[in-house]
C-alpha cells in the first residue's frame, strides 16, 4: 500500500472516508472520555483497536450514523429531513454508546415521534452535541460540488432530528465543508493551512470560529499538542471536537495513519475525533493509507466492512448540485 498517492478515483475517496470513520471510531472506542494523561498512563499510546465490551474491532455510534445517513441519501438522491430520520431509527442499536439525549430522539423516532420536534426534546435551544458533525461526512461526499447555500440546507436536513442548536450546525457544516474540499483536491501539495483559513471564512457562530482562530495562531509554533487541545477542547461540544480533529489534521495530515493515532491520543471525545479525522483523511487519500491490520479487524457482520464499502460505492455516483 503506497500512502499518499493520488486517489484513483472518487469512488475510492468515498471508500477511504467510510473506513477511515471506522477505523478512527474503533481506535478511540476503547478510550472515550480519557484525558491523553489517563491514555499516556495506561496505554502508552493507542495505535491498535483496543477490546471494549462490543468486541475487538466493532464500531460505535459515529458510524453506525454515518451508514444511516449515507444509505438515506444514496436512497432518497438527497438530503431528506424526514428519511434521515426514518433511517436513524432504523440503523439504531442502544449498545453502540449514543448520547443521553440521542438514546431519547431514538427511541421517540422508533415510536413514531414528529422528527421536527425531536431535536428539542431534552434542551429548548437543542443539543450542541457533536453527534451532527460525527456523521456528516457522507453529506461532504455527494455534495462536493454544491453551493455552499445548498450544503449548509442538507447538513441542516441531515441534523434537524438531533441537532438544532447553531453551535451543533455550524460544526457540522464546518466538518461536511472539509469533506468536500478534501474530496476534490489533489493530494499533492495540499496547503492544511489555507484549508483551514478557508473553513474558518465559512463558519459563522463565533464558539467555533475562535477555536479555528486559536488552531491558526498556534500553528507556526512549538506549541505541543497537550496546549492547544487544552485551549480548544475535545469534549462532547460540536465546537471542541471540530476544533480538536482539525488540529490533528492540521499538524499532521501529511500521515494520514499517524495523523488518526495522533487525534485518538489527544483524548477526550476520542472515538469521534478519530472518525472525523478518519473521514477527512479518506477523503483526500482515499483508502489505501489504512493499514492492514486495521482493516481486517473491522467488523463484518450486517452493516459492517463489507456493506460500508458496497455503500460508498453508490454514494460515489452521487454529484448533487455538481
Ligand atoms: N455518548 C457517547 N459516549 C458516552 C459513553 C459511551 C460508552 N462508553 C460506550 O462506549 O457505550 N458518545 C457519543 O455521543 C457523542 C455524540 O453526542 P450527540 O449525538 O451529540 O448526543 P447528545 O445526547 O445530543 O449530546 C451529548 C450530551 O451533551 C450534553 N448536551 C448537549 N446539548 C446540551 C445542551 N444544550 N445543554 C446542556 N447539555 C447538553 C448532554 O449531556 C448530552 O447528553 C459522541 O461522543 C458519540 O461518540
Ligand atoms: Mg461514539
Ligand atoms: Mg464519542
């Protein structure tokens, strides 16, 4: 496998999106919610799919959303609030470790709740959850060439059942911004830090405009990683896990596997950092930089390697607003 070379088509970005979400969920699942202190500790550094309570190699919730979404919108040709929703609850397995508030949108959906109300079922203004962001990637993919109006309308369809909250928002549409960009440049060359000065143009809630500011500032010096994740955060919040998997990528996307055993060190929200760096990387790369060894352990039951890869291939003919 020759890391860094140019993908050989879309369709292999899509693929190397998929399973980076994967793997960089699997790597984290095993330390979600320890500080790179607590890691460093008892682990040293985690670069291998660690054994949790669902097995060796199994994904959680990051995932399991981003295959419902994308399966919507290979089915419906676009994002469809309503169908999003029907397909959330139908992908929805409770050990897969959702959020406190998403385990009561699910079952609220599964029993036939109104998915226009549901983002607002636990707080008036919404979750600022990062679970819009976490799963947003298949959006990125088939809305790579759409007007920046047009993707901001899906991530807001994709996340009307969950996410309501602006902060929610505009740290999915940062993340769905990043996927598209990553999926129509070339490899070679790639600037990470215009990359990141662009996304920053885009956003427009200011808790996640300054943690970019933060990211920029910092990245001409020594700061360590320690630093700046302590400034911006790695928490459950949009903004913090955002801010977090682009740091990762910022300092290290020339590496793509380095780059994800990096973001899943930094700790904290460590399975979704890991999978929305892992999308970005597949984004750019496409799949040939993920390792063996990660790959053969992913799992393989309904909804598992296989299907992800058959999936991506469909999501792969999708050019909406292209
Ligand atoms: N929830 C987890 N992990 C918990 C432990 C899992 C366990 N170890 C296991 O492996 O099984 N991970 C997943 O949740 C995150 C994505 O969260 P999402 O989808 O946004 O969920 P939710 O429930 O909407 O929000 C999460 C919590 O954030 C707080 N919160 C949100 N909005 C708030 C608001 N407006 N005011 C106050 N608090 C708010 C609440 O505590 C929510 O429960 C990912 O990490 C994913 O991996
Ligand atoms: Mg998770
Ligand atoms: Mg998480």
């Amino acid at each position: 496998m020759v890391a860094n070379s140019v993908p050989e088509s879309h369709e292999d970005r899509c693929i190397g999106s998929f399973l980076g979400t994967a793997c960089g969920d699997i790597l984290g699942a095993g330390v979600e919610g320890q500080s790179a202190d607590t890691i460093r500790n008892r682990h040293g550094e985690v670069r291998e799919f660690l054994d949790t309570f669902r097995g060796v190699g199994c994904y959680t919730d990051d995932t399991e959303m981003t295959l419902a979404l994308a399966t919507s919108l290979v089915e419906r040709g676009t994002a469809d609030a309503e169908d999003t929703s029907l397909k959330y609850a139908e992908f929805y397995e409770p050990r897969r470790g959702y959020g406190a508030t998403a385990h009561r949108v699910m079952g609220a959906l599964q029993n036939g709740a109104d998915y226009r109300k549901t983002g607002r079922i636990e707080f008036p203004n919404g979750s600022f959850g990062n679970g819009g962001a976490m799963r947003i990637a298949p959006v990125g993919l088939a809305y790579r060439h759409a007007s920046d109006e047009m993707l901001h309308q899906a991530v807001e369809a994709a996340l009307l059942c969950t996410h309501i909250h602006p902060e929610a928002i505009d740290g999915a549409f940062t993340q769905a911004k990043a996927i598209a960009i990553l999926a129509t440049s070339d490899p070679n060359g790639f600037d990470r830090r215009q990359f990141l000065e662009t996304l920053l143009g885009h956003s427009t809630v200011f808790v996640v405009q300054r943690k970019l500011e933060i990211l920029l500032e910092q990245s001409d010096e020594g700061v360590s990683d320690d630093e700046v994740i302590y400034t911006v955060g790695n928490g459950i919040r949009a903004s913090e896990a955002v801010a977090a998997s682009l740091w990762a990528f910022l300092r290290y996307g020339d590496k793509p596997e380095e780059c994800l055993i990096r973001a899943v060190n930094f700790g904290g929200d460590t399975d979704t950092i890991g999978a929305m760096v892992g999308a970005q990387l597949g984004s750019l790369y496409g799949s040939a930089w993920i390792p063996s060894r990660w790959y053969t352990q992913i799992e393989n039951r309904r909804h598992g390697r296989d299907f992800m890869i058959d999936l991506a291939k469909t999501l792969a003919r999708l050019d909406i607003g292209g």
